[in-house]
C-alpha cells in the first residue's frame, strides 16, 4: 500500500478545511430540528403553529437561495474562493447571536437570524466545492469530495448530541437548553475563519483574474508531488480558460449561449432538487415531529437522532473507497432504489399496525421503524448525500462554475422550501402515507439517472465538455496557444514548462464577469 506522501497529506488538509464549510450546513439543518424537540423553545415563542414552524424553516431558504443565485458564484470568482467561505462564516457568526438571543416571544428576530445563515451559507457552500474540486488531483477527486457530505453529518452529529446533552440537564439549564444548542453553532465559523486564509488560492482562480501564473504555480507546488505534474496541469488550465474566453465566453453568457452547458445546468439543477424530495431532507428537519408519531420521550427521540447523525458519518465514508473505483452513476441509482424501498417498508410498518392509547406505537414496531429510517440514511449518504455534490463540482467549464454551482447547489433549498412548506401539515394530516410519496420520486430519480446522467469519474476538469457533446477545451486551447502537445508541457532545467508565462499571458484575458 503507497504511503501517503507530505504534498498529498496537505491537499487533505486543504480540501477538509474547505469542506467544513458543510459542518455549517449539517448543524443548522439539524439544530432546527432539535429546537422543535424542546418544549422550553416552544413556550419562548408562544408555541407556533405547524404553518408558523414551516415558515422559520422557509426563513433559511429564502435566504440561502438569494445569496447562491445571484451572489455565491460573483463574490467566489471576483473575490476568489477563499473569501466565498469566509464571507459565509461571518453572516454565520451574526446570524447565531441573533438567534440564541431574540427577545422573548420575538419570532421576527429568530426569523432574521435564519435568513442571515442561509445568506452565510449560499456563499460558503458555493465557494467549498469548487475550492476542493480545483485542487483535487482528477483520480482521488471523488474520494477527497465524500469528505464533503461527510462534513454535513459531523454538524448533525454535533447538533444532536449537544441538543441531547442538554436535554439531560433540563432542570439546571432552564431555557437555555436551546440556547446552548444555537450558540455552539459558533464553533466551525471561528475554526474555518483562523485557518482559510492561510491555505492556497486555486491556480484557476489565478490564471482566470489576472493571468498570475507564477501564483499558480505556486499554489500548485504546494499540492502536486512533481514538478512536471505542476507544470502538465498549468498548461492545461492555462489552455482552457483561453478557448472558453476565444470561443466560448468568458462570462456567466455562457448559461445560457453554449448548448452543452445549459445541458449540464438543466441535469445539475434536476439532480440537486432530487436530492432534497428523496425524503432525507425532510427527515434531516422534521424527524423529531416524525418520531413523535411513534414515541413519546422528548430523550428518546434526541438519542435517535444522536445516533443517525453518528451512523451518518460512518454511512458517508463508505462512498470514499466506491466512488473513484465504480463512478458516480451507479452509486446514484443503487441509492435511489435503496431509499424506495425503505419508503414502503417505513409506511406499510406503520400504516399497517395499531397505534397505542398513548398515542404511540409498540416497542417492537418503534424499532423497526428507527432501523428502516437508518437503512434509509445507508442508501442515502453515499449516493444522493454526497455524490450529487461530486458531480455538481466537477462537470462545468471554468468560465461558468462558481455561479453554476452556486446555482445548481441551491435548488436543493428551492425544492426544500416547497417540501418544508407542507409537509408539517401534510404529516399531520395522512401520517407516514406521506412517506409513499417519496418511495415514488425515489424510483423516478434512478430512471433519470439512467437515461440522462453520463459518468464523470477520473475525467480532468478541463475535459469534462467532451462527455457533453462539446468540444475538449484543453486541446482547442492548446491549438490557439500554439502548443505541440496539449496534454504535457517539457520541463526545463530551471523547473519552468515550455511555455512563456508572458506570452502566455497576452493571450488570456481576465475575465469580466
């Protein structure tokens, strides 16, 4: 087994600062959950109704669908993706406090708080990705991206464990049992913001403003175990942006003037929806209230979701080993028959049996159904959890894929919204017939992938037009550049490629976005 060597134990490193950008997104998507759970919460706001509790989760999305849309992908590519995490982490770090303290009975001001983290995290989970997927060597790219969505379950995993920490000790801490849960929600931002700004800009990020190879170059080096590996892959980055800015457009034009990206826009916006109508985005806000239609502890139920925020760490890093060695496709469409069949397992169990008079289910039923829902999150996180994020990062061209990403990623919140609205009352309403609904969308999921989905596994960023229908943008770079060999570039004794950096330069433009 090749050992590790320092160049690729640093690029983990890197890549995992990046990625704990979704601990953010992990912890709120959870930490709402846990607060619906607490009855000192409840009395703090008046207890609200099941329309008023879709509405402050709705809060988030709104504001996590404005910032993604129109200013994660600008404030990534103008400002670089290290200032797209950070950014995010401050809106974080305001939106906390205004949460843990809004006055009493001030729905309004927890409600702003939601919308400044979902601003916080439309620009950091833009920015995240693309970081990692520009400094990932091409064959573990797959791999170092399931840290991604891993990331997400170390936030649930940190939410609910302290949601039920807390939940012991009710009598000592009194309404700040919730509070505390809200205000730990301040320990990633500070953690991401002492280190993002001492890790490497992207060498595409450099070459795209600027034209500042020797930046590039640089950030490279720190990364790439051999100095003709740096040298291959300036080139090729270097051959990109000019085709795209030549004969493409080096604007966000591109959405919508070149066929094969709104080809890849329209599949990336359908599968990132897809992810959140699975029934995992549901269950990640709401599965305190589902549980509660099978329990009846408060304590029970915060150790349940303690614990499949704990399997889901493990759940996730079960794609590292897969997804590089089978791809992303099949991962796809194995999750979403798995989830399907849980979705009509789950229902029928509890459709299917008699409810106590307290309210409840047996204990034998309980379980079954805590099993199938965590069998649901075995199929779910390795697949649809983090696959989805993989391929969304790495099938854009350069010139598009911050906004791209940042648009795609947050359809995910669009699909959500419309879900949260009505499903508290939808629950209420039909009870786990609901979950029916889900086996459904779960099937058609696996036959759009089938049909539509292409696979991206080990394919160099710069060359993933090709499985689109267009054209392979390093060699028709390499042809306006005058290069004889696309794809490798000879090192000289001075360690610099073939190609001038100066006059390299007159021929890439910055690009005006």
């Amino acid at each position: 087994m090749e050992l590790m060597g320092q160049k690729r134990a640093y690029n983990w490193y890197i890549s995992l600062v990046a990625a704990a950008c979704m601990v953010l997104y992990g912890y709120d998507a959870s930490v709402y959950n846990a607060l619906q759970n607490s009855d000192h919460w409840k009395a703090y706001f008046n207890h609200l109704s099941t329309e008023m509790v879709g509405a402050v989760n709705t809060a988030y999305t709104v504001g996590a669908i404005v910032s993604g849309f129109f200013f994660g992908g600008p404030v990534a590519d103008y400002f670089g993706r290290r200032v797209g995490m950070a950014s995010g982490c401050v809106f974080v770090i305001m939106a906390t406090f205004m949460q843990a303290f809004a006055p009493r009975g001030d729905i309004g001001c927890f409600i702003a708080g939601r919308v400044f983290i979902g601003i916080g995290q439309g620009l950091a989970l833009t920015a995240g990705p693309i970081y990692i997927g520009e400094l990932a060597p091409p064959h573990i790219r797959g791999k170092i991206m399931t840290f991604w969505q891993m990331f997400y379950s170390v936030g649930s995993f940190i939410a609910y464990w302290v949601s039920y920490a807390c939940g012991q000790h009710l009598g000592s801490l009194g309404e700040w049992d919730w509070k505390m849960v809200v205000i730990f929600q301040l320990l990633m931002p500070i953690i991401i913001l002492a280190q993002v700004f001492f890790i490497p800009e992207t060498p595409r990020w450099y070459i795209k403003h600027g034209a500042r190879f020797d930046q590039a170059r640089a950030s490279l080096r720190r990364v790439r175990e051999t100095e003709q590996d740096v040298e291959d892959e300036l080139l090729a980055v270097r051959e990109a942006v000019e085709f795209e800015n030549e004969a493409i457009s080096g604007s966000y034009a591109a959405l919508w003037k070149d066929r094969t990206v709104r080809k890849r826009m329209y599949l990336a916006l359908i599968i990132n929806a897809g992810q959140q109508i699975t029934g995992q985005g549901t269950l990640n806000t709401y599965s305190s209230i589902v549980y509660k239609k099978v329990f009846t502890s408060s304590s029970q139920i915060n150790l349940i979701n303690a614990l499949n925020a704990t399997f889901g760490i493990i759940f996730t890093l079960s794609c590292a080993p897969i997804v590089d060695r089978f791809g992303r496709k099949p991962l796809l469409i194995v999750g979403a028959i798995g989830m399907a069949i849980c979705m009509v397992i789950v229902a029928a169990v509890d459709t299917e049996t008699p409810t106590l008079a307290n309210g409840a289910k047996s204990e034998s039923v309980g379980i079954s159904i805590v099993f199938l829902l965590f069998l649901f999150a075995f199929f779910y996180k390795p697949s649809w959890g983090a696959t989805v994020w993989i391929w969304t990062s790495e099938v854009f061209s350069m010139n598009v894929r911050a906004q791209a990403v940042g648009m795609a990623s947050q359809t995910q919140n669009v699909a959500n919204a419309i879900v949260q609205q009505f499903f508290p009352t939808f629950l209420n309403n039909c009870g786990f017939y609901a979950f029916y609904m889900f086996a459904g969308i779960n099937v058609l999921l696996a036959l759009f992938v089938w049909w539509f989905i292409p696979e991206t596994k080990k394919v160099a960023l710069e060359e993933i037009d090709v499985l689109f229908g267009g054209s392979n943008h390093v060699e028709k770079g390499g042809d306006l550049l005058g290069v004889e060999d696309a794809h490798h570039t000879t090192v000289g004794a001075d360690h610099a490629g073939s190609i001038d950096d100066k006059a390299a330069a007159d021929h890439v433009q910055e690009v005006k976005v």
